[in-house]
C-alpha cells in the first residue's frame, strides 16, 4: 500500500554494518528508485548506501516499479 503520491519500495541492505536489514523507503518524484540511502546511526553518524544492481518485482498494482532494490554500502558520514 503506497503511503505516498510516488509509493515505497523496499531497500535491501546487502553490505556492511547494516548487512540483511530492510527499509522501506519512497519512490522519487519520478517513480524512479532513490540512487543512495542516508541512513542515521547513532548521534551524528549516518551509513550511506547507494543502489546495486538487484530489483525484485510483484506489485501487481504497478507492475514496471520493483518492490524491493538492492544497497551496498560506501561508507559512514560523520556530522
């Protein structure tokens, strides 16, 4: 169920400190998947993600939008 105008997907965490967690996240205005991930740690860390290569399909409602896409990891932001 879409919580938004573009609808979510879920991001698989394929790496990293975050390795095999799920986020579910919103589409882009363009009803493209987001490109990278800023993810809050603790305090003023974040772990950045940006999109692999992996998609999963089954939404029947929009059948041309995964339902999941894959993250690897690049690093963790600090401030």
């Amino acid at each position: 169920m879409a919580t938004s105008a573009t609808g979510t997907y879920t991001a698989k965490l394929t790496d990293g400190p975050l390795q095999g967690k799920t986020v579910t996240t919103e589409f882009l205005e363009s009803g493209d998947p987001r490109p990278r991930l800023e993810i809050p740690a603790d305090g003023t860390k974040r772990y950045l993600y940006l999109r692999g290569s992996g998609l999963e399909f089954g939404s029947t409602e929009f059948p041309d939008r995964p339902t999941a896409v894959d993250y690897r990891y690049v690093e963790a932001l600090f401030g």
